[in-house]
C-alpha cells in the first residue's frame, strides 16, 4: 500500500475522530482531548490514535476510558465520514510527547 495513501487515510481518520469528540463528547470527556496523530496499518484496517489531554495522570486515564468506552461509536461516525471498504479497528494511546519536550526544556533550562 503506498505511503501516500496511507497518510491520506489516517489525517482523515484523524479528522473525522476530532469531530466526533467536538461534537458528541464534550460533557463525558475529563478534559480537552486533543487527537495528535492517527498511524495506519499497511492493509488500512488497524487506526491507532493517539491523543494529548491537559491534565494529570487521572485525567489521561479517565480519557482512555471515555474513549474506550465509546469506540464503537467513534467507529461508526469515522465509517460515515471516511468513505473505506473496511472501517479500521481504532486503537487509543496517550501521546506524551509535549511532556517530553516539557521535561526535556526544564532539563536544559536548569544547565544554563
């Protein structure tokens, strides 16, 4: 499967999640989910989505719940909105990447 395509599956996919968490959730999510970034599989049927959320742990936790709980729903509007043979499995994970790069500018602050 080209690379090309791949990409323009998953920032559909990415798109269509966003929407459905601006839409549908905004009194069951603990926080403002953020989607950062989806990766396909090659053969397109496994989306993994990875999400940031302000907060601490509890609210990253509370946010995979929500999410897991309501995948099937976040499934069936991604399937609406991303015209696919296969509507993909979706997989959520934290992205913890700004808290790396907070981490990691604290580091560097504290040595000059």
């Amino acid at each position: 499967m080209g690379s090309a395509r791949k990409d323009k599956v998953a920032k559909a996919i990415q798109a269509a999640v966003a929407d459905f968490l601006t839409r549908f959730m905004t009194e069951t999510a603990p926080g403002f989910i953020t989607v950062s970034q989806v990766k396909m599989s090659d053969d397109l049927k496994l989306a993994t989505v990875y999400f940031s959320i302000l907060g601490g742990e509890d609210k990253i936790d509370g946010s995979l719940e929500v999410l897991e709980r309501h995948k099937g729903r976040i499934r069936y509007h991604v399937g609406q909105e991303v015209p696919l043979k296969y509507v993909p499995e979706l997989r959520f994970f934290h992205d913890d990447t700004m808290a790396y790069m907070d981490h990691m500018n604290r580091i560097i602050r504290k040595l000059n």
